[in-house]
C-alpha cells in the first residue's frame, strides 16, 4: 500500500519495504481490539452453561485461552519476515493449488464470523433503542464493508482509538460486576466436573486458534527488522488480554443469570449500576463489533483472492478488492437477516466446527516454519501461480493435516454429531489437542528425508529478484 492511497489496493501481494509503518505498541493496540466484542462473552459462558462452577470456569478459561493464544501469537512473527498475509504463505506448506483447501476453510471462517458480528452489534442496538434488527444489521454490513474497502491504515487508526474507549468501559463494567454481584458466594459455589472443564477449555482455546488465519495480515505491515519476539509478545498480550477480561465477564453473568442472555445481562448489570453504564455499553460494544467486523471481511477477502489467484494471475487492485468486498458484503448481510435469532447456539456450533477445519493447519504451519524450513522462504516462488520450488502440491502438507483431521474425527463433540472417542468420555472434546500433535508430528516425520539444499540456493537466488520492481527480503536464519 503506498503512503498516497486512499483506498487500498494490495490484498494477498508481498508488502515492500518502503510501505512497511508501524510500531509493536500499535499491534498491542490492535489485537486487543480483535477479541473485544460482545461474541467473547458467549465464549466464557460456556462452563456455566453446563453446570460448571466460577471459579473453575475461571480456571478453564485461563488455561484455554494461554493454550490457543500461544499457537496465535507465534503466526504474528511471520508477517514482518515475510511481508505476506497469513494464508498465502500456506503454499509452502500445500503447494499453490493444494493451500485450497485451507485457505477456503480460512476464508469461509472469517465470512462466517462477519455474520455473527453483524447479529450480535444489531443485537446490543436494539437492547437500547428500536426493536428493528433488520435495519442495523444493514447498516452495520454496509459500514463494516466500507472500512474494510479503505484499508489496513484506516482499519489500524480506529483500532487504536477505540482500544482507549473499549478499555475504561471495561474498567468500569468491572466494578459494576464488584459493587453489582455477589461475586464472594459466587466463587465458592458450583462444583467441578471434567466435561463441562473440558468444554470450557477447548472453547477457549479454540476462540484463539481461530484467529490465527488473519494474524499475518496485519503484522505484515511492520518493518522487516523489527524483533519477531516482540511481534508474538504484542499478539499474545493484546488477545490474551481482552479474551480473558471479556469472557470472565461472561462467565460471571452467565452464573448470575442463567436464564438471560449474557448480552441483556451485561446491560441490565451496567444499568443497575447507574449512569447509564449498561446501555452505553450496548453502543460501544456495536462499534467494537462493526470494527472486527470489518477486520473479518478484509481478511476473508485476502483469503479468497489467494486462493483464485493460484488459478489464474491477477493483480491485486483498488477496484478488485472493492468489488470482493461488496459481493462479500451482500451475501453476510443476507445470512445475517435469515439465520436465528439463537446466537449464542449458532455460535456454539459454527466455533467447534471452525475449529476443527483450523487446527491441522495451524499445525502444519508453525511447524514448517520453525522447525522444518525455520523461516528460509523464496517470497518469489510463494507467489507464482505454479508454485515455483514449493510447486502445486505439496504431499507432505495435504497428508499431514488429512491425517490431523482424520484422526479428530472420534474426538469431535458437537450438535452434530458426536464422535465414538468423545461420547465415551461423557461427549468431552478433546479433538483441539489430539489435531495439533497428530498433524506437526506427521508433518516432521514426512519432511524428515526432504533434503532443502536445493531449496536453500533456490531462495538466495529468489532474494535477488524483485516483485512489484522492489527488492524482497528473506529470513536469513539457518538450519
């Protein structure tokens, strides 16, 4: 994107050097923004839901949420390496045409995600004005696709406004939770069973693993030079941070009134603590949501240009990604007007369903990245249509996360359908974990005879070349 652009044009192209801006502080900013929204509260009400105490939701929540953010955070230090969005490095991994299918799994996510932030921002508005929910949900998906439409730099200015904003509304609903609840007995009462646990970690941890197919997309506009520990530690926090705040109110209200939903409990709470703090929550909580909704549609549609592109060139323009955007747009909208009116169910299922299509990849890619080829990418050959080096399928990626997959399968726990593994043990879901280790081990063990000298020369060579008539930069780290 160049400093003269008013609408953004770059979508899965390599970011150069002298578009590069950004500070390690602004990304904190930012991904503390990603998780505040009123969808989190649904995450941490999941234990309760089940029967399982405060204190140890609390517990689970803690534990799930560190588990997810870690394999999220360590995506944040590819961007800057790379200067390229999350998914269209998959190609590595997948080849050109085989990164397919992660890739229309990433894309599918983020559209879907776009949908329940456009239900639960129409919701919060209509909590504290008009019962029209058409209307809102309209409006938001039209704003949320113009913001989008702009751009990153706009999309990293809001964010950090809105950071400020979202953190003294939390601050303050934290002390309408303290002077509002019996928080004491709260914590002493409910008892502890390993599946309702069981569930509240794995939604915890599986709301942050969703997150890593977009982190890329933002880093990458950070300077090549920047410190990729910092990068992570900037994820991590920010994410970990707001998860944690936001779903722990949430478990609180869940336990507190489990007949209401949580988001006309976080109001009525906010309200019975005066000033009004209940229904300005509601207005803030639809701007968060309009503004991660936007952040769903830009990712979605860096997605879903990645994955045409691999079939035929096309340049990556204003004009195109506008045109995606809108497409995109029309067609979240109408989901939106025609799902139920059961959030935190359609949420519930569309999360392990997510889940389970992310987790092999997420694998996959970490595991290539620092422990298989450690960072060393020809950026040239990533971005040719054919696959350069990487070519148009890659065996040892497609098997590993079908195996990853496959072996998910006895484990899953959903409306759906229960796997025999699961249902054994009461329908807890482990199938998060057991996904990760099958497909990074998988994946080391088909890699291990895969001599990458050639390679290696291959990518000093591609350093060389230019894309877009700028210089590329590759990691310099060895085996």
């Amino acid at each position: 994107m160049q400093h003269d652009e008013v609408v953004e044009s770059r979508s899965f192209d390599y970011v150069p050097q002298n578009a590069r801006h950004g500070t390690v502080r602004h990304q904190l900013q930012f991904w503390f923004m990603v998780n505040a929204t009123l969808i989190t509260l649904f995450t941490g009400a999941v234990g309760p839901l089940y029967g399982l105490g405060l204190s140890w939701t609390l517990l689970a929540l803690f534990l799930g949420s560190v588990f997810g953010t870690m394999f999220q955070a360590f995506h944040g230090a590819q961007g800057p390496k790379m200067g390229l969005p999350q998914m269209i490095q998959s190609r590595v991994q997948f080849g050109s045409r085989g990164s397919i299918l992660p890739i229309a799994a990433a894309t599918i996510v983020q559209f879907g995600f776009a949908i329940f932030y456009v239900q639960t921002g129409a919701a919060a508005l209509v909590d504290v004005s008009v019962n029209q929910t058409a209307p809102f949900q309209i409006g938001l998906g039209v704003a949320a696709v113009v913001l989008a439409i702009v751009g990153y730099r706009m999309l990293l200015r809001v964010e950090k406004f809105a950071s400020y904003i979202m953190l003294g509304n939390l601050v303050l609903l934290t002390v309408a939770a303290f002077a509002v609840l019996p928080l004491t007995s709260m914590l002493s009462e409910g008892s502890f069973a390993w599946v309702p646990f069981l569930a509240q970690f794995g939604a915890a941890a599986t709301y942050q693993i969703a997150i890593a197919p977009i982190v890329s997309d933002y880093t990458r506009y950070l300077p090549a030079n920047i410190s990729g520990r910092a990068v992570s530690s900037a994820v991590f926090g920010g994410t970990l941070l707001s998860a944690l705040w936001i779903e722990s109110l949430g478990a609180v209200l869940a336990t507190a009134f489990p007949e209401t939903d949580v988001i006309t409990a976080i109001r009525d709470m906010g309200n019975e603590f005066g000033f009004g703090l209940g229904s300005g929550t509601m207005v803030i909580a639809a701007g968060s949501c309009l503004i991660t909704c936007s952040l769903s549609f830009y990712s979605g549609s860096v997605s879903f240009l990645s994955a045409l592109e691999a079939f035929r060139p096309i340049k990556s323009t204003a004009a195109l990604r506008s045109v995606t955007l809108v497409i995109a747009g029309i067609a979240v909208i109408i989901a939106a007007l025609t799902l139920p009116a059961d959030i935190l169910g359609s949420f519930a299922a569309f999360l392990s369903i997510l889940g389970y299509f992310l987790i092999p990849w997420t694998a996959v890619n970490l595991t290539d990245y620092y422990l298989v080829r450690k960072g060393v990418y020809s950026i040239t050959d990533i971005l040719r249509p054919d696959g350069g080096i990487y070519g148009r399928w890659s065996r040892a990626g497609l098997i590993s996360y079908a195996l990853g997959f496959a072996a998910m399968i006895p484990f899953f726990s959903t409306a759906l359908y229960v796997g025999p593994v699961a249902a054994a043990m009461d329908k807890a879901d482990l199938a998060f974990a057991v996904g990760l280790a099958v497909s990074s081990v998988s994946y080391l063990l088909l890699t291990r005879s895969t001599d990458f000298r050639a390679e290696l020369d291959v990518v000093r060579r591609a350093a060389l070349n230019t894309v877009g008539q700028h210089e590329l930069q590759t990691s310099t780290i060895q085996h």
